[in-house]
C-alpha cells in the first residue's frame, strides 16, 4: 500500500517561485504532440540552486518509504533525482530514452534493477509518455515501479495520466496550483 501523502505545500511561496521562473508564453509542441500556449521550461528552475533545493525538499516527502532506487528519466529528470539521491541517501540511476548501442548497451546507468523498488523521478508530466516508456522498460528488467515522483504535473486535474500502467503520480506542484500562484 503506497505511503500517505504529505500536508500539501508546506513551502508557500514554491508555487509562485516555480511559475515566475519557468513559465513561458508563446507557441510549444510538447514531447506529446500537443501544441500548448505555455511552456514549464523546467531547466530554469533545475539550472537554479537554491530553486532547485525547495523542489527537491519537497520532493523528499513524496518518496515512498520502501524505495529502493530513485530512477531519473532523461534528461529533466536526472538533475532532480541527482539532488534527491544526495538529500535521501538512496542510490540513483539514469534512465535513457532508449538503451545506448555501445559500451554496455544499457538503458538505466547505475546499479541492477532486478527485483528492487525504483521510484521514478521526473521533472514535469502532461501525458506521462517518458514515464510510461520508462516503467514499461524498467518493469521488463525485473524492476518493481509503483510511483513516480515529479516537480510538476501539468495533466488535467483530477486524472493520472499514468492509471494505464498502474503508476501513482506524486507531484510536488500540479498545474491548478501554479495557475492560482499565478494571482
């Protein structure tokens, strides 16, 4: 049984913090296909320390207890759960878009994910197409994957978008949320 969420929000001013800095206007085709009339550029916050912290601060509460591994997907997520690894003590891997054809021809970097409970870790979520390719892919290597954990989810309120695959999505700030920041 997943873990309880937190109180939401306990940093007030996050919202408002993440729009003002990653919030663009203009015309964007998302990884989806959908074209939209604004854009979370979450490397803004990302590429910004101490933004980047309160993220991960919150993030730290949305990790289930029994993770095992925090599973960054490329490439917005990898910063995340870099910083998330480093709060929690957990170990990390990177999850590629699809798997390297040299080396070790991998398509997670870092320790087996045999058998062990990975919490995926991602930056923002509107249709949840990387997260679903990652957890089908990671679930074919034996990996147990159960929740995702991410900075912002921008799906429509009140859906997973990831229900198909039986994936909870645990979002540090929902889109409704940066909308009434907004104010």
């Amino acid at each position: 049984m997943p873990d309880p969420l937190p109180d939401p929000l306990p940093d007030p001013g996050l919202a408002h913090d993440v729009d003002a800095c990653c919030r663009l206007t203009g015309q964007f085709t998302l990884r989806s296909g959908q074209v939209s009339h604004e854009y979370f550029d979450k490397y803004l916050f990302e590429s910004d320390p101490g933004l980047l912290a309160r993220v991960v601060e919150q993030l730290t509460g949305l990790v289930p207890d029994d993770t095992e591994l925090l599973g960054g997907l490329e490439l917005g997520g990898v910063p995340i759960a870099t910083v998330l690894a480093a709060r929690t003590g957990l170990l990390s891997l990177f999850v590629r878009k699809q798997a390297k054809e040299y080396g070790t021809c991998k398509l997670a970097e870092g320790p087996d994910v045999a058998g062990r409970r990975v919490t995926l870790v991602e930056d923002v979520i509107t249709t949840g197409g990387a997260v679903r390719d990652a957890t089908r892919a990671l679930r074919d290597a034996g990996a147990v994957v159960e929740v995702v954990v991410c900075a912002i989810d921008r799906s429509p309120e009140d859906t997973n978008p990831l229900a198909d695959v039986g994936l909870e999505v645990r979002p540090v700030l929902t889109k409704a949320q940066l909308d009434a920041a907004r104010g």
